[in-house]
C-alpha cells in the first residue's frame, strides 16, 4: 500500500519532488477524527515522544526535588539546537543532582543548525555531550536515576532501570506493545521501539487530556505539556519549526517532530492528539503537514490559521535570494476536514 | 502512477524510512537497457548535466586558449565541497580570463560538508562565490564568455548568450524540448530546464559515446568525461559520493549527483548512460540506487562489484559510533538484470 503525496516540492511551475506520508488526529478515547494513509504501519517515534519519556522524571518526584521549572522540563521533552543557552540549561540540570557532562551517555554532534555550529567553530571551541540535541532528556534521565538511587552508569542501556521506566510509560501512555522484535537503538543511543502511527496520535490525545490516566500521570502529563509550550525556546531554538510553531499560539499548541520524518502534536484545549510520519523521513515535509494539520484544526480562527498555512507553504529561495519555489501541502491536506 | 520503493532505511529489523524513485539506462541509440518507475516524468536534472553544460566551454576553443586540463575541466563539471584546493582552482581559472571572484553570479554559501565548513569557520574566514559549489561551471561559464568576447555581467541571466549556448547544447544533447514553462531557476541562479528521465539518460550514453554528434561535440564530450574521471577528487571533494564512485574504476565510471535526488552516469567502455531520480529529492538514496545499478552493470567484475554493493548497502551509526541500521536497496534494484 502506497501512501498518499501530502507534500509537494515546486520549481517554477513544475513539481521537483514528492513527499508520501500518513496522518492522524485522534481524541482522548482513541476515536480516529481525521487519517490519511497507513496508520497501523509500525513507526519510530523518535524524538517526537521525549514528553512521554520524561513522565518518570516527574512523576517519581525528581522534576520536584531538583526544583526544575518549566524550562528544565521543556529541556526534557527537546531536541535542542545547541545554543549556548541550552547547553547551560543542560549543565544546570545535572548539576542540581550533583553530576556534570561526564554522566551524559549521549555522544557529542556538532549542531544542526547551521548558524548555532558555525558561531560553535568561530568559537574555538569543540562539542560536548551537552551540546548533543538530546542531552536535555538524558539530564532528565539521570535526574531521575539519582532522586530514585538508581546507578546512573549504563542509564541509556536496553534493560536499565531507567529504560526500563521509560519503555513502561510509552507502552501504558500508547496503548501500544513495546515488543524486542521492534526496537532499535536511536541515535541518543537510548532504545527505541516501532509502534503503530495512531498508537502514537491516541497516546498524545492522552498526554493532553488524560484521558485515561491516574491522577498522578495526569498531573505529570500536563505539566510536561505545558512546560513545553511555556518555553518552546528550549524545546528547540531559534528559527526552528517547533518552538515557532508553538509560539504562533502561546500555551495552546505542543507539537514535536521527530529525525526520519515524524511529528506529534498535543492540543490540551481540544482533547486532540496528532501523529504525522513522512515515508522518507524528510523534515521539510512533516513540518509542512503538522502546519497544515494545525491550520485545519483551527479553521476558525483566521489570524492564526493563516500563520499556520503560510508556514506550511513557503517560498524557497537560493544562494542569491531568489524565489525559485514553493513547498506546498497537496489538497489531501489542504482539505482536509477535520472536525 | 507511483513509483516502485528503490532504497529502505533499517533501525533494528524495522524498515524506518522508505525512497521511492525512477532509475533508466539507455545506449547512445537511447535503445533502454534498463528502467524501472517512471521515465517520462520531467525530471529538473540540476546540478547532474554539469558536464553537458560545460561543451560550449571546450567547443568555442575557450578551454584550450586558457590551457584547462582535467583539473579546470574536472570542476567546470563539479558540484565541489568548497575544500581550499577547490577554491583555489576556481580563482585561478578566472584568473586565466582575467576575472577574478566578484565576476561569479552563483552566490556565497557555507560548504555543505561539515568538515570543510566548521574547517573554515574556525580559520575565521567568510565563504565568499568560490566556495559556491558551482564556482567552477560558473568560472567556466564566464571563460566562454571572455574568449567569444561577450559581456560577462549577466551571463547567469535567461536569455543571456551564455545561457543559450548551455541550452542549446542541452537540447541538443539530449533531444528533449526545453521549454520555458519548463523552465525554473537553479540553486546557482542559473535557468534549469525538467526533462523526461529517458533522455537525461540518453544524453549521458552520448556524453559517453558521441553516438550522433559532431565530431567537434563527440571530442569535446569526451575530453569532458575524461577530464571528470581523471581528477574526480575537483568533481566533488573529500568523501563525497561522486568522487568515491569514480575512484573505485579510475577513467572507466563517470557519475554526477544533481540537487533533489538525481543522479547521471556515464561509462564509455560499455556505451551506457544512466539517470536516476529519487522522489522525494533525498542524496542518501539517490547515490545507493546509482552504485547498486553500477554494481549490477558490472556483475561480471567481483571486486569492483563488491565494492560498489558496499558503497549501496550501508550501516549507520549514530553519535556514539554505535550501528543502529543500514540502508539499503529494494529487490527491485538488487536482482536488476541489466545487460
């Protein structure tokens, strides 16, 4: 089965390049309320479900006795650019519960965003694992490790206590069996399992409801989300699709996108979750369509809904600054009708 | 119509990311050898044709009154990683025509390799056009414009002389009608024209064998072919899929990526040319299908053979150096029988 074109890559008149991918919007009880594509398809949430992997962290009491705030939390959920912010913020995180870098069992990478690596070089100075785009999370990891007394060496290994936390989570929260037979290894070097595209939609709508949860994860649930939408900067950084997609509607959309193409929303005042997975992985893409998607969710309000369509269909333009293109939603999502 | 998967990305045992595309392989008589998916699309071959963009510089005399040899003619056909000998080529080939970098219409861009970018931001430079990865064509467009006494300003321009002379040779090459509602603006800022796949693939098994040309333009395609397998390190750069594929079968493979997923190949010995477009624009896959079809081409050579398997099917490993996956060619590509 072939999955539908939402995303087309124009020059001038002519279509260069195709994006296929799925969709889904559920609400807190799981009911499907808008799909496009192969839901049931086994999916690499990737970094697209860090809010779900920080539960334990605040859930066992570490978020509180660390006195981590809305920021620290954000951190947990990121998949940050490497800023100089986000690498203190990261510092500051481990040094609450007495660690520093050398915890950290992420691995280094010079930033993404070309902007935050170049300053990095001109700088003098050389990536750490505090500059790694999850060191966030695993700060968030350690935390819990120490407040709970659990070794924190080997705390990103399959079987660890802490894993072992966060995969019970992710499988409670999805509704999805988290099976050996679908796990991998992701790039932060943490285990991570494939599970069905609208497993991962029904588990956000959860998140922003709680739809389903004890009292406890639902608190935690809600704090998490709404930390992120309180400081999307350091979900993500500057100019990044996350944290200005977040800003387009202060404290009411939480999105999150994912390496290989994947994105999930939260709307806590709707009861809706979101997954979105691009066959091919491209980020270009899936932030097209979680725009578009938010942008038909809120079809009522025009200044925001025209924001949203003008960040999914945007120019491009080359070295000299000329407009040669658009990357543009097709009608698949453009009409959708999302109720 | 959708076009068969070519490339799956592994996490684990998990297919994570899938690539679509069309792949053919003609004679110089365009008789097709081989194609799977769709040929017919019009397909922007953008940086891919380099090579037959550069025939007006060899046909007009410009190359051989400014003494090019392989390494000026190599990086007239580049897409080059901006690495300091590149740079200093592109300056000495103005130099030659008595221009120098504020003559080049391509634009300024950090270099795309990572290496070679944080290299020059720690050497606390400014990418400046050389470093552009088309300085070279556009340095060798602005020599054709000096030895046939043209004004260079504005040789980047549709409807300049210049630009005529590339389309042309394009058309004429490879046969296909370069319209202007075909017509986009290429990263360099120079027109791009999207032709059927079939004869990008027919125009590169010319390229390779002169089959209809004039014995001018059977000379100069070759000296350009030749000059690109000779010294393919000035095709492209340290590590880069082009010049990895031609060292593998010195002066035998010719092979070019162009932006979006495309790909060219040339091989004089057996009169083939070859195009690839990926659809959804990735390189990853792009440059797996192009060394999977060499690999089938050249079944009958084990080593070379396996070498190009290899190149195609390859682990990842993620910022701890830990494997985490391969990608890898579809059946569809691998049990090819390509004669």
């Amino acid at each position: 089965m072939s999955n539908p074109v939402l995303v087309e890559v124009f020059r001038g008149e002519t279509v260069e390049s195709r994006h296929r991918g799925a969709v889904i919007v559920t609400d807190g009880d799981g009911k499907i309320v808008f799909s496009l594509g192969d839901i049931e398809r086994p999916t690499f949430p990737r970094s697209a479900i860090k809010a779900i992997q920080a539960l334990p962290l605040v859930e066992s009491g570490a978020a509180d006795a660390y006195g981590f705030g809305n920021e620290e939390l954000a951190m947990a959920c990121a998949s940050h650019s490497g800023e100089p912010q986000h690498v203190a913020k990261a510092a500051d995180m481990l040094g609450r519960a007495g660690l520093d870098v050398s915890a950290l069992e992420c691995g280094s990478h010079w930033p993404a965003q070309q902007p935050v690596l170049i300053a990095l070089a001109k700088s003098g100075q050389e990536p750490t694992p505090l500059h790694n785009n999850c060191s966030g999370k695993h700060a968030g990891f350690l935390c819990t490790c120490r407040h709970l007394g659990i070794e924190t060496h080997g705390y990103s290994a399959l079987g660890s206590p802490e894993q072992d936390m966060v995969r019970d989570a992710m499988e409670s929260v999805t509704g999805a069996p988290h099976a050996l037979d679908r796990c991998g290894t992701d790039g932060c070097s943490i285990p991570t399992y494939a599970i069905p595209l609208k497993n991962l939609a029904h588990g956000f709508a959860r998140m922003a409801t709680g739809v389903g949860f004890e009292p406890v994860r639902a608190a935690a649930a809600r704090r998490l989300v709404d930390a992120a939408m309180a400081a999307s900067y350091y979900v993500a950084g500057t100019n990044r699709a996350c944290t200005v997609l977040m800003e387009m509607a202060p404290n009411r959309i939480f999105v999150k996108g994912g390496a290989e193409g994947v994105y999930t929303g939260a709307l806590p005042e709707l009861g809706l979750g979101i997954a979105i997975k691009c066959d091919d992985g491209s980020a270009r893409a899936s932030e097209a369509i979680i725009a578009t998607i938010l942008a038909r969710i809120y079809r009522n309000e025009d200044e925001l809904e025209s924001k949203l369509d003008r960040f999914a269909d945007r120019e491009m333009r080359n070295w000299n600054g000329i407009t040669y293109g658009v990357i543009s939603p097709t009608e698949a999502l453009t009409d959708a009708d999302i109720n």
